[in-house]
C-alpha cells in the first residue's frame, strides 16, 4: 500500500441538486482552507433547483494548484441516481463513502478501491427531529466522516460554523451534532484510510480570501463608479447583480440623504442594454451584467452604443450554449459573439480577467475604458470564474482617479468658445480617433448635439453622405487602434531559448500553470503568455512572432481566439496549435498536457518549417 | 418689423424650432411637431433641460425639428422608452420627452413601453399613431382598427391595441388622446404631459397622407376627422399663470400637477372625472364601439411617485457624481477582505 500525501486530496461528493449539500460542502471547503492548505473548490451543477445530479469537488494542493484535478481521490456517494457512475470515477486505490443506512447493492461494488460505510441517514433521524430540515443535515454526516479520517480537527469546523451561521447559535449546534455524529462513528469503527492526511500548515493561507468572482467583479464594479445598473436574471451571472444589491447599500455612503446609484431588474436584456445605452449617453457610469443569451438580444444596442459612441459597460460571464442544457457549466465560447457584437463593421474592447482581483480590477477599470474610448467595453469572465469558490490574495485596490475621458464640462466649452474654437462631436480632433463629448445637462450654449447611430457627420448632423458614412467608420476604427496601447498587457514568462509557447486566457489560467510544470517534467520547456485583452496588443504580437509552435488553449470548439489571432497576425496562424477543452467542465492540467503530448507527436515533421 | 413675442423666460417661437422636417408634406407628425414647440414656449420651458428621445420610423425622426438647443437620441426601433428610462435614471432633473410611432411603441417596442409605464418613468411620451408603418412604406401596424383597408386593398381584422387603454392599466399616470389636426386641443394635452412628473402618454392620431389616407382606412384625415369623440374642451393653466381660484362658467373639473399648473375641463357632454380609472375605461369601449376615437384627458392619477423619486434618488444627477461620492475607501475595501477571510 502507498503512503498517504501530506495535503494532496481530490474529494468529490455527489448529490442531489437542492438537498442541503451546499451548505455542507461550503464547510468543508472553508475548513481545509481554514487549516492552511491551498485549497480549490469546483461546483458542477444542474440547471435545476431540486432533484438533478451536483458534483462538487474540493482539491487540497500541497503544490499549491487550484485548477480541477483530473483524477477523483475519493468519492462521496450520496446521489442514488448517479451512484453506478460515480463508483468508476474514483482513481484505482481511491476510497468511496456511502451512507450503509441500507445495504449497498451489489452493483456499486467495484475492485480495486475502498469502500467505507456510515449510516447518515439513520444517524440523523436520531439527532434531529423530524421535519425538513432533517434531510439536508444528513449532508453534515459526510464532513463529519471526512473530518476522522483526512485529519480535519473538529476546532477548525467549529470554527468555521461560527464564521458562517455567526448569529444563529441554533444552527451551528444542529449542524455541529450531525457532523460530530459522523465523527465519532467512524472513529468508533476505527475506520482508516490510507490516501492522504490534511495537515494543518501554521499560517498557511494567512491573508488569504476566499470569494467568488461575481463577487469580486461587483466590488470592483463599485469602486469603479457603476450608478445606473440594469440587469436581467440569468445564470450564471445573476450572482454579480445580486452581490451589487448587496454590498451597495453597505458601501456607497448617501448623498442628501439619498441613494447614489440605481440597480434596475429590468423586463429583459433588451431593456437592460438600452438602458445602460440612455444613462451612458447621459453621463452615468452604466453597467449590465449577463451571459451570452443576454448579449445576444443585447447586440442591437451594443452597436447603436459603437456608433453614437456612448460608453457603456457589460460584465459578461460566460456559459454554455442556448437555452436549456449547459447554462450552469462553464465555457469562453462567447469570444467572438463579444468581439463583433452587432451588425454592421463592430469591434469591442475586451478585458479578460484571469483570477479574482482581476475580476475585481478588471470590473473597476472597465469604466475608466468605457468614458476614455466611449464605447462599449466588455469584461469577459466565465462561470468557473465567476460561480466557483477561489482563494486568493485579497482584493487590491490601485488609488488611481477615474479616467472620464474626453467629456466637456460647461466652463471648458466656454474657454473653447472665447479662444475661437468648435465643439464638434465626432470630429477627431487630437488624431487618436477620439472625439471630444458632452452630456445632455450641460447648458452651454454649443454642447447639445443630436445623436443617432450610423447616419451622421463629424458635427452630428443627419448625413446619408458617402464620404462622411466612411469618415466615421475610419475614425470609430482609428480609436479601436488607440485602445490597443492602453488596455492590459499580458503576462508573460519566458525563457531565452525556448521555443515554445503556451497561450491562454481567463480561468485557464490555473491548469496551464499546472500544466506547464508537468510539461517542463516530462521534458517539454515552455513560454507562456495570458491574454488580458483586446485588442491584442504589441506585446502579443512580439511574443507569437518569436516563437516556433504556440498552443493556445482555449474552452470553446471552434478556436475563436486563434480566429481573431490569425485575422490579425496572418504570419502566425501556422504555428498555432488549437487546445480545445470544451466539455462544460473547468479545465484540468492533465487534459492540456495530453493534447500537447497528442499534438506534438503527431505534428513532429512539420514543425521545424512552420 | 414687429418684434417677436417672447415668452417669461425671453425666448421667441423661434428658439422652439429645429432642422427643417423631411416628413411629406401634410403629414400629421409635422402638425404635432408644432403643437409640441408652440406648447414649450406657451409654458417657458428652458430647451436645454429637455431631452428628446426616439425609436426609428417617420415619428421617431421628428424630435429634429424641434428644439435644436436640446440634447436628442435617435436611438433604435422600439427601444425608446428603455433609453429614456436610463437616461432619465442618469439625471433625473432632464425633462425628457420621447416621440414614437405606433409601429414603435406597439409592436416592436410594446414591452418596454408597458415596463416604462410600470415604472413610471418621468416622461413625456407622444405617439403618433397613424395605423401603418410609415418608413418601411404602409404596412399594417398593431393599431390598425378592425375593418380598416390598406392601400393595397387588404383589409385588417386582427383587433388593434388601444394605446390609451393599456396606458391606463400599466401604471401611465397622465394619459390622454389627441388628434394632429386639433392643435387647440393637443397643445394643453401637451403643456400638461410636461408639467405631470410620471409616465405621461399621449395617444394622437396622426395620418399618414402617404400611405394610410385612402378610403376604407380608419386612421385617414377625413375619417379620424368625422369621429373624434372629445370628452371636454380643456385650457392649460401654468403656475405663474395666477388666475382667480374660482371655476370659470362650465368648467367642471380642475387637474392641479405636480409643479402648480392647472388643466381646466369644461364639459361637453357627459360628467367626466379623469381621475377614476374605471369610467375611463368604460369610456374608450363606449367610443370603440361606436367607432370613435375618445380624445381629451383621458386619465389622471395624481398619487404615484414617478420612477426616479420611488428609488430615492440623490438630488445631484448620478451624471454629476465624482469619484469622491462614488469610490469606498480603502479601509472599507479592508474590512470586505477581512470578512472574505472567515
Ligand atoms: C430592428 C428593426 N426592425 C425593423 C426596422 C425597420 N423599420 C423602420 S421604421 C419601421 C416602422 C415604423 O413605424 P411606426 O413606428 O409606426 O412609425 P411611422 O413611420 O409610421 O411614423 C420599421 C419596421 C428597423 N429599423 N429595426
Ligand atoms: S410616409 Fe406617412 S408617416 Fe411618413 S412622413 Fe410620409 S406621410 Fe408622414
Ligand atoms: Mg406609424
């Protein structure tokens, strides 16, 4: 038999959607985080509310990788329904966990791993009294099983039930009861298991923060200004409103006693991107957040926002396709959807957070981008980013003033007035592609002006006129060119000499991190480059030029960054080797490392004239 | 020369007007246009408070031609009342106006419209209804009447959406009927819409001499013409009008708004109270069945709060917020970290 792994453990337990194990699950999660060991949570749930199939897995890390482990070290089985499948998921030497309140049919039996029994249910029946409750506080049985035997004291539980059920004294001692219950059991079966042991690691995770993108992307959303917020509930972006609802009220202090901000449930997302176009057009710092249905009906206003030129913010979280099916699993297959929203020539400023202060900086800054280049300005996050549990170094605020851009107050355009000089709304003026604006409330004499979408001159007249149509097309393009040099850079890691790069962008970050280190192992030395942005800048270029092979690992089928990469820089597009992960699921190290191995194999003789 | 009248704030008609119109000539909208410039300057409303915004069609186009001094939106089809409830958000001290068609606001546009009025977003809210989608060239729209004939010969019998009556369901709390042509009685209509602060809606019929004024068609001058229906004649009375309190001969009812002005109704037939929603429905049933259209105000609800004052918020415009009103500290930031710790 191996030895256990100090602080090395995949835990994935399965159950039904709506059950209570959330909640279970959360504690867990806290707890391993609580004794100091890196730690990761994936949540891989239905579109349901009660009754379909939830796996949520819990990675400890001594290494200190947070992306999705490919292999399930031990499996909690707790969903009848999924049960015959979750038994071969489990890792040749793994353990599996079952509730023996009855005995396990013979066809959930498997060679080759452990198996440990407890008796959850009649073990709650006992504790709490009969009523709704009793069924999810079965859940609590499983981390107190798990506790015994991976090592988790039952302080840092308690502890950690304290945190969250803080006012609830009731609460923490029901759910303390379930879990001890499934403690002492197993201890009094002398229960042993030989995969790994959690170590408490003195300071371990100390200024650290566990938290959600959507969370981190709303706080930042604050900071960065946001006052008229126009939403419409979809998943899995719903949870950024609804943190904005939140934290608003707890943040902003009041003016004349008064709110300083407006969130709106709209009717749809029609509604939300016209009213965040009407509020950015009349000065306010407007956001929307939604999913790719949402930007879908949103795209007739995304490109009246292009051409008026009004700055306006969309917060985008992505997810798998159309209506019903994968809304709640985790895809960037929304890139180009992003990219060109609407018709007619469109190009948008994309800013890709990778981790959660890029969520929240990303979500702050977006403003400042918005007013700067008037125009729309995505953040492009995804579910795995946006829903799961992370932890990180907490959010980090850069005291820096807003950027609003070229926008006329009343006194400026009197100075204009007095040294002689025009205000013309769509004129580039400073040959950067961006024109100066005013906001409907200034009373100077030469603000207002009439907007409308693609028929207008430099001075906002109506004009079907050719020259004056192509002008601003030309122009709303030229300041497209300008955005480059200003929106994030990527990171970068290179060495001299390597030849190889891998590229990615937003949540695959993590499993290329871990990816890159086993590569390096097994022999492969690789570059590295995030995509933070478009459009791609300089650097990006520099880096796919200097290198032979590139891998650009993405989570959508049809390679939809290496589109806009080959649109852009032709010359590369044959050093470009697709990574495609596109099953709903988070992205793990060991699939990106397959299909390198994979590619590299079969590309042998081509690479060295690509 | 004889100067030009000049209205309390010293402004002539002229500084009402805007770009030269492209309707065809004869078209109702161009009519509403005038009552619309002729009912700012009769109440001195400053052009630079007032946004105008629009959908897409002929209606939409008009806010051109009127108020150069204003900001305006020509924003996209059916998606007005969603624009101006943003911008209305963003700086609620604006007087925004929206003109839209009937093809706009009842079609494409109908659900944010009745979302809007839900709201009551401050706005006044023209339709000008002429039956047909005039830009794309005469098609039916969801306000056609049963029975009405299009040029080509086809005639509609899908019901049409009564404007009026689904604004008096939604939440609109000033709504009223107009015709283009009747600018005695539209101008009030339109002085009071302005001085309402809520969803003010006005439904007025606006032929479309181009493509919906042949015989057969319900929305044509000379039919919309020969069966207007007025409930009252009506004067507009703006607050620093002081009149003596007391009723005129005739008058029956008197609609005090928000900002002090006064509507006085005089009636023509029937007792009328346009604050009781339910003989306000009846009414326009009455006068469908009749084939006529109810014109004058149709409702009036002086009790909600419009949009932006139910919100609560601040008297500085969201527009005007600096960095200082809208960035946390620092230390707030730390204390949020603190609690993501736990
Ligand atoms: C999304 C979209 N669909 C269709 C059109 C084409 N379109 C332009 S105006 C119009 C109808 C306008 O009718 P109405 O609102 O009644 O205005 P009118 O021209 O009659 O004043 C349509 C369908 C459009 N501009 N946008
Ligand atoms: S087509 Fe009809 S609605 Fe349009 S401008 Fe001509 S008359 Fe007016
Ligand atoms: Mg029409």
């Amino acid at each position: 038999m191996d030895t256990p792994t100090i602080n090395d453990l995949n835990i994935c337990v399965a159950t039904e959607n709506g059950s209570g194990s959330a909640s279970s699950n959360n504690i867990l999660f806290k707890a391993i985080f609580k004794m100091g060991v890196p730690c990761s949570s994936k949540n891989m749930f239905p579109s349901n509310i009660q009754g379909l199939p939830t796996w949520y897995e819990i990675r400890a890390s001594a290494e200190g990788y947070l992306s999705r482990k490919d292999v399930i070290d031990v499996m909690v089985m707790f969903n009848d329904a999924t049960a015959a499948k979750d038994i071969h998921r489990v890792r040749d030497g793994g353990l599996i966990l079952y509730d023996d309140s009855t005995p396990l049919p013979a066809n959930l039996r498997r060679d080759g791993v452990q198996y440990i029994g407890f008796p959850a249910n009649k073990l709650v029946t006992k504790l709490v009294p009969a009523s709704p409750l009793r069924a999810k506080q079965r859940n609590m049985v499983y981390v107190g099983a798990l506790a015994y035997l991976f090592g988790i004291d039952m302080e840092v539980i308690k502890a950690v039930l304290e945190d969250t059920f803080g006012k609830k004294p009731a609460v923490i001692e029901s759910n303390l009861l379930c879990i001890d219950a499934g403690y002492q059991y197993l201890k009094e079966e002398s229960a042993t298991q030989n995969i790994a042991r959690l170590e408490q690691i003195p300071n371990g995770n100390k200024g650290k923060i566990i938290t959600e993108g959507n969370t981190a992307a709303a706080i930042g959303a604050i900071y960065g200004g946001a006052s008229v917020i126009c939403w419409y509930p979809i998943t899995p972006s719903s949870s950024l409103a609804e943190s904005m609802e939140y934290y608003l009220p707890r943040l902003r202090k009041p003016k004349d006693g008064k709110k300083t901000y407006a969130i709106i449930q709209a009717e749809d997302e029609i509604a939300s991107a016209g009213m965040i176009v009407g509020a950015g057009w009349a000065g306010a710092r407007a956001m929307t957040s939604t999913s790719g249905p949402g930007v879908s009906l949103m795209n007739e206003s995304i490109g009246l926002a292009y051409y008026a030129e009004v700055p306006c913010v969309f917060l985008i979280v992505q997810r798998g396709g159309p209506s019903t099916g994968l809304p709640t699993r985790t895809q960037q297959s929304d890139i180009s959807l992003m990219y060109g929203a609407s018709h007619g020539d469109t190009r948008h400023i994309l800013l890709i957070p990778h981790d959660m202060n890029s969520c929240f900086d990303f979500a702050r800054r977006s403003f400042d981008f918005a007013d700067r280049f008037q125009t729309p300005v995505f953040v492009a996050m995804d579910l795995d980013l946006g829903m799961n549990l992370w932890s990180s170094e907490p959010l980090k605020l850069e005291k820096e003033p807003y950027e609003l851009g070229k926008r006329l107050g009343a006194e400026q355009l009197e100075e204009w007035a007095k040294a002689g000089k025009k205000f013309r709304r769509y004129f580039d003026q400073d040959g950067d592609g961006i024109p100066y604006r005013t906001v409907p409330g200034n009373q100077h004499p030469m603000a207002s002006y009439f907007t409308r979408g693609s028929g207008h001159d430099a001075d906002a007249k109506y004009s079907e006129d050719e020259n004056d149509y192509k002008y601003i097309l030309d122009r709303v393009r030229k300041k497209f060119e300008t955005a480059r040099k200003f929106v994030p850079k990527p990171i970068i890691e290179r060495e001299r000499g390597v030849k190889t790069g891998i590229v990615c962008y937003g949540s695959s970050y993590e499993p290329v991190r871990e990816a890159r280190d086993r590569l390096k192992a097994r022999g492969l030395k690789t570059n590295y480059m995030l995509i933070r942005a478009l459009p791609l800048t300089g650097e990006v270029r520099d880096f796919l030029a200097e290198h032979d092979t590139i891998y650009l690992v993405e989570q959508n089928r049809d390679a939809q960054m290496a589109a806009i990469v080959k649109d852009e820089q032709p010359e590369v597009g044959a050093k470009i080797v697709s990574v495609l992960v596109y099953n709903g699921l988070p992205v793990t190290a060991g699939e990106v490392v397959k299909q390198i191995f994979d590619a590299a194999q079969s590309a042998q003789p081509k690479t060295a004239t690509a | 020369m004889a100067e030009a009248k000049l209205n309390r704030i010293n402004l002539s008609e002229k500084d009402y007007e805007g770009a030269a119109s492209t309707m065809c000539r004869g078209c109702g909208h161009d009519a509403i246009s005038a009552s619309v410039m002729r009912a700012y300057f009769e109440s001195s409303i400053d052009p630079r408070k007032v946004i105008k915004l629009s959908g897409i069609g002929c209606s939409s186009k008009t806010p051109a031609y009127f108020l150069s001094q204003s900001f305006g939106f020509n924003a996209v089809h059916g998606r007005m009342s969603a624009v101006a409830t943003g911008a209305n958000l963003a700086n609620h001290k604006l007087m925004p106006i929206g003109v839209s068609g009937d093809g706009d606001t009842s079609a494409i546009g109908l659900g944010n419209f009745c979302h809007m009025m839900r709201r009551n977003v401050n706005i006044t809210y023209i339709v000008e209804n002429n039956g047909v989608y005039g830009l794309t060239k005469g098609q039916f729209s969801a306000t056609a009447d049963v029975g009405s004939v299009m040029k080509g010969g086809k005639v509609n019998d899908i019901p049409a959406i009564d404007l009026a009556e689904l604004a008096i369901t939604l939440g609109a709390t000033y709504v009223a009927r107009s015709f283009s042509g009747d600018r005695k009685q539209l101008t009030p209509l339109v002085q009071g819409a302005l001085a309402h602060s809520g969803s003010a809606i006005l439904d007025v019929i606006s032929p479309c001499v181009t493509f919906n004024n042949h015989e057969g068609s319900t929305k044509s001058l000379k039919y919309a013409k020969g069966h207007l229906d007025p409930i009252h004649d009506l004067d507009f009375i703006p607050p620093f009008e002081n009149i003596d309190a007391d009723y005129e001969e005739g008058t029956d009812h008197e609609v005090k708004l928000h900002d002090g002005s006064r509507i006085r109704l005089h009636k023509l037939g029937k007792d009328y109270d346009p604050t009781n929603k339910m003989q306000a429905i009846t009414a326009i049933h009455a006068a469908i069945a009749e084939g006529k259209f109810l014109t004058g105000l149709i409702y009036y609800n002086p009790n909600r709060k419009e949009f932006a004052e139910e919100l609560n918020l601040c008297d500085t415009p969201l527009s005007d917020l600096t960095q200082d009103d809208l960035q946390p500290t620092l230390e707030q930031l730390q204390q949020i970290n603190g609690n993501l710790m736990k």
